[in-house]
C-alpha cells in the first residue's frame, strides 16, 4: 500500500504547485502591507514581495536572488504567486526588469556579464507571472530586484482633482489618443494606461506630484520641470516603462535619491535641457549612485556644471552609453571617458583651466560625432596635437572656443590654434565646425586630410582674412557657412573650388561696425552652378555685383536679411538695414525656381517694373520696401503660389491694380502701409484661405463693410488704424474663427464697455488688455527664458492704466482666469511688426483686474510719445514718420 500511495502524494503535490495560490502575507488582506515569499513547481527560490497600500495606490517590489527566468515563463509556465485581495491592480499592468545572470547558487554567472531585461506582468486575478518573449530567450537564472506603484482595483483616476497643469496635460494627451476633447470626468484608467508621452512644463512640487503620474503605467516619455526643492522621491513610481526623460534646467539641480530607482529600461536621460547648446552656468547637486538603477541608459545629457571627478562616479555605472552631453569643471581626468567604450557621439563643454588629456578619447573606438566647448578662455586656447588620433571613425566634429564674460555681457576675444596635421587621423569627416570669439588662423592646407568633407561652418571671429585656395581640398562641399565679423574682402575665386555647393551663408556679426565687408567679388557665385540656398547677412554691403545671380538656375531661397532696430529720442524707432541703394539689373531674371525671398531693402528707392515676374514659383515673399514711392505694375499678381507675403511700404499711398488677385493660397498677410487713406475695394477677394491678417493702416479712418465677407479662415487679425472712427456693423460676423484679435484703435476706446457688440469676443481672444484694478494678483512663469530664472515679483511694476499683451489664456487649480502677459509698452516699439525677442519676463495676471482695450497707450503717456516712430533710416536724413 505505501508503494501504491507514493506516486498518489507526488501527483497531488504537483497538482498543488501548480495551482496560484494565495501569497502567504503576514498581514491581513485588509491591512495596509502584505509581505511573502514567492511559489512555484521549482524549489522555493529565495523570491520575495512586499506590497503596501496608499490612498488607492499599491507599492510593489519584487526581488529574487536566482529565479529561472525561462524555464518559469516558457518551459514550464506558472504563476509566481498571487496578490492578495485589497493589493490587486484595477487594469493588467507589464513592465521591464533588469536582471543579472546568476548561476543556480545565486553566483554571478562567469561567461555572461550584461544584464538582461525581460518582463513581468501582474493581472486583475493578483497572478504574477514572467512574460514569455524574446526577453527570456537563452536565460538561465537571473537576479533582481524591481519596484513599480499600480492604481488599486475599485479606485478612480480621478483626473479632475489632480494639479491643473497634470489635468491639462493629461486632457491633451488623450485627446491626441481618441481625436475628441474629453472631460476630465470622463478620463479612465484605460484612457490613462493608453498614455505614452507627457510634457509637464510647469514645476512638480512634492505636496501635490506625488501620485500625479498614477495609472500612467505604460508611459514611455515624460518631461518635468523641477522646483528648487528637488522633485518627489516615488514620482516616476507609476512608470515602470519610462524609456525617455526630460527634467528641465533650474538654478540648482537636485534630485532625490532613489528617483530612477522605477525605470531600469530609461534609456535617455536629459537633466537640464540645453538652450542654443550654450553651456550651463547652474550648479548641481546629484549623488555618486544616482544612475546605478538605470544600467541601460544610451543617452545621458546633464548641461548643468559638474566636477569632472563626480562625472567619473556616474558614468562608471553606464556602460551602454553611446550618447553623451556634459558639463566638466577642474581638471579632465584621462579616465574620464574609460568605462563608456561604446559611445558614438560625445559633447564635452570644459572650462580654460581643464587641460585636456592627450589621449582623452582613447577609449571610444567607435567616436563618430564629438563636440568640445571650452570656455572662460583669456586668450589662446591650444588643443592637443593628437587628441584625434584615437577616434579614426570620426564624421562630424564641432570645435568651440568663447571668451571671458565681460561686464556688458559680452565675451571677451579668445583664439583658437590647430595643431599641424590636427585633422590628419579623421579622414572620414563629413562635417566640421569652428567657432570663435577671437582669431582662427587659417591655412591653405588645414582641409588637405578631409576630402570628404561636405559640410563646413566656420565662425571666425576677429579673422582678418581668407586664403585664396582655401576650399580647394574640399571638393565635395554641399553647405558653407561664413560668420566674418573683420573681414574686409572675401577672395576673387573663393568658391571655384566648390562646384556641388548647394547652401551658402555669410554673415557679419559686428552689426556694421567697420571694419567689415561692403562687397563681394565680380563673379562670386559662378563656380556654383547647383546653388539652392543663399542667405547673406552682412550689415555694411553697398553693392552686388552685375549679374549676381546668373549662375544660379537652381536657386530656390534668397534671404538678404540684416535688419537691426534701436530706440533713441526716448522712444522713436532707429532701423538699420544693408545700405543696397539699388539692385543689379535683372536682378531675379536667372533664379526661376525661387520660392523664398527675404530682402530687407528699406533705401531702394526704385524696383523695377518686372522686379517679381521671373519667380512664378515665389509662395514666401518678405520685403522692406519703405524707400520707394510705388510699386510696380502686376505686382504679385503673377504668383498663384504664395503662401506668406510681409510688405512695408510705408512711402507706397496705393496698391497696384490686381494687388493679391492670384492668390487663392495665401494664408499668412502683413501690410505695413502708413500714407494708405483707404484699403482697395475688394481688398481681400481673391484670398479666401487666409488665416492671419496684420494691417498697419494709420491713415485709414473706415473699413468697408464687406471687409472680412471673404476671409472665412481668419485666425489671427491684428489691425493698426489709429485714425479709424467707425467699425462696419457686422464687423467680425464673416470670420467666425478668430481666436487672437489685436484691436489698436484708440478713437474707439471710450465705446468699449460691458455689453459692446465686440465686448464677449475681445475677452476671449484680445491681444492686448488695460489694468482696470489696483494692486493685480499676479504669478511667476516658470521657466519663461534663461534670463528670467531669477525673477522676483518685486521685480515687476503694475499699475492701473498699463497696457499689458497676451500671449495666453488659461486657468489655475482654482479655475480662476489668468493671463500670461508681457509688459505692451516696449513691445508696441517694433511698430512693423518686426518682432525681434523681448526683453521683458513673462508673467500672470488674474484676469478680472484687467479688461480688453482698443488703445496703444498706457494711460500715464502723452499720445505723441506713445506713437512710436515709424522705421526711420540712420542712413537718410529725413525725420522718421509718425503714424
């Protein structure tokens, strides 16, 4: 009978093993932590759990010293064990886990050293099992340890309670899901778990960001922006599949430890994003182990200024990393790159004091893109001779060097020296960059090594001069950028050795200041026959020279765009444009294909009268004609293309017969037209997809009534008329979809009030708006600018009668209405609509302290010094116009 019974109790115990079993907690289901060892068919493994219950929320850790990972999830499949009942999750929750190859013992396996990554999955029953895929092929035993936070069965996202700027984040992310605006009541955790990428430009503070994230479980891609005091320790606890993450730059970086101990599978990771890929002044305060739970990491960025000697701490614990951004202070350490061998593209921003190692590099085999910043340099910084020799693989290099910051904010001149033969060990550079804030001196052969070089951006500082031949080992060159700040002349035949150039540059930085170039060369662009691009940018150009563009068929954008304003008279308008007097004859004659042009011509006084009809194709016209009397006959009637058109003309009294007749696709206008009286009849006819419309109209004292009938797109509408009286009664009835309106129409201001036909549309979507109350509610912008990190709400000076603009409308967590706004009073000087970026800090206002307004002048201003002059030349003698 005992010989009977034997197999009888071996098949009932492998009936029991197989069956989930509750876990065996050593809490009651209704108590607040469960924790319990794992079971299965296997011997008992040394697997545990511990799960505690918060406000609705689990925290789960799981954590084995050798669990057989394959054979559990494919060969011999079974649950792990089961959640007990008042921890399960309310939806199915999968996440990553990495893990270490152990032997059966528990000891690290000798043969395999990475780490594995596979998944776990938790249902709605409580079964915890190991997912059956791709991640558990050729696995033995792994150990592990991973942590996650899942919604609790019977709880509600209740997404209406969380933070307005997380509500609003969440709103939008789900309406890109589903295509419809849903209301917060209506968001469920399907809704949330569907959820892959989230922007959270507003500051988490830890009071109210501790479960912001709840039920966001599938999440991939997160962008914060920290408060001073550092972000919640369990923030990214509810998401356990973050693969990339964005923590926005702050005075000082703190991050709590154990932050990215939830998202082992990271694989970017940007602390402090860059702005221009200037280099941080900020300090930062992260912990030795800080990265050591995301072992997978490829891309790490940290902009913020840390010592090299706590870099090597960080980077020991990446060694997947294959793209790297960081700041170094003190010396560069030779090992400071020695544990990450597979990185690919590296930026390096090092301080004049950090002597680089000679074999910095030596450990990146496969190097193919390096950027090196230094700075704080007085005087000449000097690379080390074989610095490249190491990196063999390299295609784009980018070589930075910046001055000293001066007290007018400037940076002070710093050169560059190359060694002899620098470029010797990169034979295969495609692209290259040098910039300058002092001398780079030049030689005829510094681009003999590079043949392959197409790509080529130099910004030369205080150079004084080019060699002839320099582009003459650089036969494949595609794109050229120029910044020429002290050159006087640019050589005859500078181009001849570029025949596939397809993008050129040339900009003068010095804003005029001499010297600088006031010519180019008879011939410049003919040995650039597949020319595509040109951009020049140079303040002091006189003239061009005869058929400047006759060997360049292929020219598709010309921008000839230096413009600089300055205030002087305590409020009239200063503009320097490129003193060109006049244009070559048959200036565009032999560009046919051109669909972007930008001139800024403000002292041509005379176009010719087929200044235009030899580009059919134009769809983007920017042009400052305010020097001239009339514009031609036709003009832009032959251009069905166009899409956007800026136009000063501020000398022009009438528009030519047919003006925008052909232009069914345009859909961006601006008109700066100050001796105008009246618009032409049907001014707008032929336009019916345009969407924004800004008219500066001083003159003009009536609109037509039929002035928006056919303009049913309409946006964005910004009418400067000064002199207006009267609005059609139906104003604004044929353009139902205006939702920025930017009313300057002082001689209407005392007809504005509540219960004005105009009053509900101007509160919902008015540029501009008047203090109506003393002493406003205001609020600080995070994260407006780099300029702004400082700002104080002492710094900012309120008073009833100022003209604020909007730039947006939202709400706060108490649904009060705020205004995003910006000081009117310096922003009304760029009266061409010019705008060049504002000084001025962004902040909030309450919006019941202010009211719409047609006027431009804030009430403690007299009208003549608040009309603003109109663009006046330094290199005329005339008066500037007052609108």
């Amino acid at each position: 009978m005992a010989k009977g019974l034997l197999p009888l109790l071996l098949c009932l115990g492998w009936l029991w093993g197989a069956t989930p079993v509750a876990a065996q907690d050593e809490a009651s289901p209704s108590g607040t932590e469960a924790t319990g060892p794992y079971r299965n068919l296997a011997e008992n493994h040394a697997g545990t759990f511990h799960l505690t219950r918060e406000e609705g929320v689990v925290y789960a850790t799981f954590r084995t010293d050798r669990s057989p990972v394959q054979f559990l999830a494919r060969d011999q499949p079974e649950v792990l064990f089961t959640v007990p009942e008042g921890f399960r999750p309310v939806l199915p929750v999968t996440w990553e886990v990495s893990a270490e190859p152990v032997l059966p013992d528990g000891t690290l396996h000798p043969d395999q050293l990475d780490r594995r990554v596979f998944r776990m999955q938790v249902d709605r029953e409580g079964h915890v099992r190991y997912v059956d895929d791709a991640g558990v092929d050729d696995v033995g035993h792994l150990r592990y340890q991973t942590m996650l936070a899942w919604p609790l069965a019977g709880s509600e996202p209740q997404v209406c309670a969380r933070p307005r700027h997380i509500r609003e984040a969440i709103l939008a992310a789900v309406q890109a899901l589903e295509e419809v605006t849903p209301l917060c009541s209506e968001v469920d955790w399907e809704h949330l778990a569907r959820i892959r990428t989230l922007p959270l430009p507003v500051p988490l503070f830890a009071a109210s960001a501790r479960q912001a994230l709840l039920g966001l479980t599938n999440l991939a891609a997160l962008q914060v922006s920290p408060p001073n005091t550092g972000l919640p320790a369990d923030l990214l606890a509810h998401t356990p599949r973050l693969e990339r993450l964005e923590v926005a730059s702050t005075n000082f970086l703190v991050l709590p430890t154990g932050l990215l101990r939830y998202t082992p599978r990271l694989a970017h990771l940007s602390l402090g994003r860059a702005r221009n890929n200037r280099v941080a002044r900020s300090n930062v305060d992260l912990l030795a182990d800080l990265l050591a739970p995301v072992p997978h990491l490829e891309s790490l960025a940290m902009v913020n200024r840390l010592p090299a000697k706590e870099l090597v701490l960080l980077l020991a614990h990446l060694p997947l990393l294959t793209h790297l951004h960081v700041t170094s202070s003190g010396s560069v350490p030779e090992t400071l790159l020695a544990g990450i061998p597979r990185l690919t593209h590296l930026e390096l921003n090092v301080d004049e004091t950090a002597a680089l190692p000679e074999h910095l590099l030596a450990a990146l085999p496969r190097l193919t893109h390096l950027t090196l910043r230094v700075t704080d340099v007085d005087g000449t910084a000097a690379l080390p001779e074989h610095l490249l020799a190491q990196v063999p693989t390299l295609t784009h290099l980018t070589l930075e060097v910046a001055g000293m910051a001066l007290p007018n904010g400037l940076l002070s001149a710093s050169s560059l020296v190359l060694p002899d033969g620098f470029f010797a060990h990169v034979p295969r550079l495609t692209a290259l960059t040098l910039d300058v804030t002092g001398t780079l001196p030049l030689t005829a052969r510094l681009l003999d090594p590079v043949p392959q070089l197409t790509e080529l951006r130099m910004d030369l500082g205080r150079t004084t001069s080019l060699p002839a031949d320099f582009l003459t080992h650089a036969p494949h060159l595609e794109t050229l950028s120029l910044g020429v700040e002290r050159l006087e002349a640019l050589p005859a035949g500078f181009l001849a050795h570029a025949p596939r150039l397809k993008a050129f540059h040339l900009s003068d930085w010095e804003y005029g200041q001499p010297p600088g170039l006031t010519s180019l060369p008879e011939g410049f662009l003919s040995h650039a026959p597949r020319l595509v691009e040109l951009h020049l940018h140079v303040p002091r150009l006189e003239t061009l020279p005869p058929g400047f563009l006759a060997h360049a068929p292929h020219l598709e954008t010309l921008e000839l765009d230096y413009v600089k304003y300055e205030r002087y008279n305590f409020g009239d308008l200063l503009k320097t444009v490129t003193p060109l007097a006049s244009l070559p004859e048959g200036f565009l004659s032999h560009a046919p294909r051109l669909r972007q042009l930008k001139l800024e011509l403000g002292l041509v006084t005379e176009f010719p009268a087929d200044f235009l009809a030899h580009a059919p194709q134009l769809r983007h016209l920017s042009l400052d004609a305010n020097g001239v009397s009339a514009l031609p006959p036709d003009f832009l009637a032959r251009h069905p293309g166009l899409e956007t058109v800026r136009l000063l003309a501020n000398g022009v009294a009438a528009l030519p017969r047919g003006f925008l007749d052909r232009s069914p696709n345009l859909r961006s206008l601006l008109l700066d037209l100050q001796q105008m009286e009246a618009l032409p009849e049907g001014f707008l006819t032929q336009a019916p997809r345009l969407h924004a419309l800004k008219l500066g109209v001083n003159r003009v004292a009536a609109l037509s009534p039929d002035f928006l009938v056919h303009a049913p797109h309409l946006t964005y509408l910004n009418p400067r008329a000064l002199n207006l009286t009267v609005l059609p009664a139906d104003f604004l009835a044929d353009a139902p979809h205006i939702h920025t309106l930017g009313l300057a129409m002082p001689l209407l201001e005392p007809t504005l009030a509540p219960g004005h036909r105009l009053w509900d549309t101007l509160q919902a979507a008015s540029l501009r708006v008047k203090v109506t109350r003393p002493d406003p509610v205001l609020f600080l912008v995070p994260n407006a600018s780099a300029s702004c990190e400082d700002m104080s709400l002492s710094y900012i000076d309120v008073e009833v009668g100022d003209i604020l603009e909007v730039r947006e409308r939202t709400r706060d967590d108490h649904d009060r209405r705020l205004l995003r706004v910006e000081p009117w009073r310096d922003r009304e000087l760029p009266v061409t609509f010019w705008h060049s970026p504002s000084l001025n800090c962004p902040y909030l206002i309450d919006a019941r302290f202010t009211e719409p307004t047609l006027a431009v002048c804030a009430a403690d201003r007299e009208p003549d010094a608040c009309i603003s002059g109109r663009d006046h030349y330094p290199q005329r003698s005339s008066h500037p116009f007052r609108g």
